[in-house]
C-alpha cells in the first residue's frame, strides 16, 4: 500500500526500514526536521565534532550518538541510523565503495553517528512567509557551488565551503534573514547575499552539484552554507571508513522542524 | 595604573596576564564575550562536547581548542586559557585542590579547553531593552538553585539541571523570551517562567548560589539554564583532573556580545 506523504515521521522511517520505500525523502512527513547523516570510526569523532562547532552556517549539528550506539536518542524514540535512511554512501579512505540501502552489516561499535541539520527547514518556512523557492518551483536539484571561502579547521579537517543558491528578491531579503535567524539547526542566515565573484564563483549559471535556475530581474543571488561541505571535508581527510546520506536520501526525525531546539523531548523536570 | 573597566578585552587579558588584575570580571570590557571555562583531558572530551550538544540551554559551547593547544584560535588573536583568566579552580577526581591565578604549569599536552556562554551577554541586552536586573541593582550575585529536572545525559555525564532566576515584570516577559532567542551562545531563551515548585525548587529565598533577591507585586520569577551545571555534572563524573573559572571570574573573548555566532572573525573568501 502506497503511504500518504503526509503520514508521519514514525511510519516512513518504518517503510524505510522495511525496504518499501527506497526513493528520495523530499516532501516526507512535512513539519518534522530532516538531517544529513555523517558516520565516522571515533578517532575522528572529536576533530569532527570540533569542525561542525566551528562552522555552524555549512555543518549544523543536531544530533551526535553515543559511541557505538547506532540510535539517535535525543531525535526520536527509535531513530535507527543503520536502516531508517533509504540510501547511504560507503566511502572507503575517501573512495565510494558503494549505495546500499542499508547499512546494518557495516555498523561497528567505534562508529559515532552525526546528524547535520538540512535545508529543508528554513525552505519551508520561507515558503510559508510566501517567499517562492525557484528550484522547488522549478521541480530540480537546488544549486550548489564550491566558493573560496575557507572553513575554520580543525584536526585532519579543513577546506573550503559549498553553498547552495536561491534567488530571493530584492525587498524580501531582510525578511529571509530574519527568518533564517530563528534556524541555527538549519544553515542559519545566508552565507552571502549578491555577488558571486566576491566568494569565488565565476558563473552562476554553471552549479558545481545540483541543477541552475534563473535569477530574474529585480532577484538577489543569495547563498547559503550547505551541508555538503561536511561531506566534502570528510572525503579528503580520507578516513578509513566514512558512511553519509545518498543526496536527497535524509534522515527523517521526530523533531518539529519549528523546535526552539533540536530535541524531541524538551527539558522536563525528573520523574 | 588602574585600566578604566570600558578598556580594550585585549587590554584586559594583558592585565589579567601579567597578574595586576585578579578581581572578578564583570562589567569589564562592555560589548564582548565573556566565558565559563572547563578544561578536561581528552579521554573526557567527546563525551563533554556530546553532553553539552545536548544541553545547550546550560551548556552553550562557544569555543573548543585543539587538543594540547592553550589558545582559543576562533575567539581571538591571543587567548590563552592558561593565563588570561583572573582566577581558576582545579580539581582532581572532582575534589578542590586549588584556586591559583595562572595555570602554565598544570598544561599538559592531552588537555582540552572548552568556552561555555555566559548570561552577561543576554542580561546585558535585557537591560538594554529597560528590562531591570534586580541582582546588579542590588550589587549581589545572581540567585541560582538546583531544580529536578533531568540533564540529558553522555557518557559518565548527567545530573540535574542548575539555573539562575531573575524577577521580570509579568507585561515583559514575552519581550524577554523574544529577545534571548537571539543568544542561543548565551543560555538561550528561559527554561522555565513561573512556579518554582514546578521544576523543584521548594523556597524561592533560598538560593544553592548566589544571593536572594526579592521577586516584587506584578513580576514572574523566570529561570535560565545555568554554567554551574556543566562545573557539578562534570565533577561528579570525577575526572583525574579538571581545571575551572572561579565563580565571577570569566574569560574575556573579543567577540562582538551581539555577534550572529560565537567568531571574532566571520567567514570571509580565502587569501
């Protein structure tokens, strides 16, 4: 039986798990907080960790696991990292070794699991202010460009940042920032806002991942930093083993993507 | 020379450096940063950093050195944990050992440093907005007291929660909140508005730390997630060692107070 989109978080990552749905997750569950996923062997971990604390606009973190530990527990009552996304990536000293949609073999109990906040969030609350999002309009990939801005390092972990590009127009900006302010856990506000030379790109029309889309007149270029910076600093650090989110494959939360913070319980008093 | 409390943070941490200043720490340097200080080895970073993700009302991570290195690189050109607060509290297996004004000898190459927000910074824009502080009016420290609600733990990490109460009028408390979802590196937005003993605290008048103060007609006792709860839950890990601020006695960062995010420098194109 085919789910309603609209079903709730619990029931897709259950169909995930399952094997039914091994499609995008775009449009799943609307409300909940999706997230990029990073494994990592925890020799790596701390620097990691370090990294994401100093560059919070393209690594947002929202969840970390304990050691070994394959559940996010601060993300939901059976959030899985091992089966409740529908594809992975396998990287083997920084080389793809494969796409499984499954990932329970590999676990081992020195990996740490880091959930990064995503995009999706703040789209959808741009979407509400009724400011439009071209390349949900448009139906592709967001744009997404390597720029010359350098990422403060940390350990093994250093380069520069990916942003991704939506045009805004010109009397919404402020709004977007003050609307992107109330997001940390989601990229936070724009990186940039204008010219694409003064951060490294040579030419709008040419995205470096994702697909272009058209800045009209009396349209702002506006970048954000995105969440395949961590996947590309992770990369040349070469680690020995390193599992991410296939793009578009994210992991789908119990958190409301309104949440002040990225918890699904808030701070309750002891039972 | 007596330095003027408005002087440079640089300016102050010299003089804090060089030992002609081992007072407390507030009202110097206004418009900057200042921090609570843990310093742990290695073995207990992860798990601390991993606590303090998540319990960022608390523990609201604004800096992380790199393993053996005394500076926090992302806070300044020049800080030095080892020297540049006034005064600071070491523990062995959470058992008080000293309090001396200049750490360089305890360094040790496995250390790790970590800055944790402080409520100067959102008390600071409180005041700004003419919401008054009855604790600096009254020139005592702030009133704090232990509560029953449930750190989320980490690793040997957990314990309940430490906040700091403040009278606000009951008309200005949703101004309060609006304004400290700005300082989320600053405790954040309160914890908890209203009934004492709905969060475990049985007499309002007696406060665990700090002093009293008196909660007038027409204002709501309102509570912050407090820096003395990453001090106890660490303790009662008991570390082999761990090095503190004393109480009151903060490092001085030279980040912007109403920076977007905890950096003295912003993102910026690579040389």
């Amino acid at each position: 039986m085919e789910l309603s989109a609209d079903a709730s978080a619990a029931e897709w990552r259950r169909r995930i798990r399952d094997g039914s749905h091994k499609r995008h997750t775009a449009g799943l569950a609307p409300g909940v907080l999706q997230t990029n996923l990073v494994i990592l062997p925890s020799t790596h971990a701390l620097d990691f960790m370090r990294f994401c604390q100093r560059n919070p606009k393209p690594c947002p973190i929202v969840g970390v696991s304990d050691t070994g530990d394959p559940l996010f527990r601060t993300l939901g009552t059976d959030v899985d990292v091992r089966t409740d996304l529908p594809r992975y990536r396998v990287f083997h000293n920084g080389v793809l070794s494969g796409e499984p949609t499954d990932i329970t073999k590999l676990w081992r109990r020195d990996l740490v699991a880091f959930a990064i906040g995503c995009s999706f969030t703040f789209e959808h609350a741009l979407m509400a202010a009724g400011i439009p999002m071209r390349h949900i309009d448009c139906d592709v990939t967001v744009p997404m460009f390597r720029t010359s801005i350098a990422c403060r390092p940390a350990g093994p972990f250093s380069g520069t940042m990916v942003v991704s590009m939506r045009p805004i127009p010109a009397d919404r900006v402020e709004d977007v920032i003050s609307i992107c302010q109330r997001f940390p856990s989601a990229h936070g506000t724009p990186i940039h806002v204008g010219d694409p030379a003064a951060i490294g790109i040579s030419d709008i029309s040419q995205p470096d991942y994702g697909e272009p889309v058209s800045i009209n007149p009396g349209e702002v270029p506006t970048f954000w930093g995105c969440g395949v910076t961590p996947q590309n600093v992770v990369l040349a650090a070469r680690p020995e083993l390193c599992i991410t989110h296939a793009p578009g494959h994210m992991l789908i939360t119990d958190v409301a993507e309104n949440a002040d913070e990225p918890f699904t319980q808030p701070y309750a008093a002891a039972a």
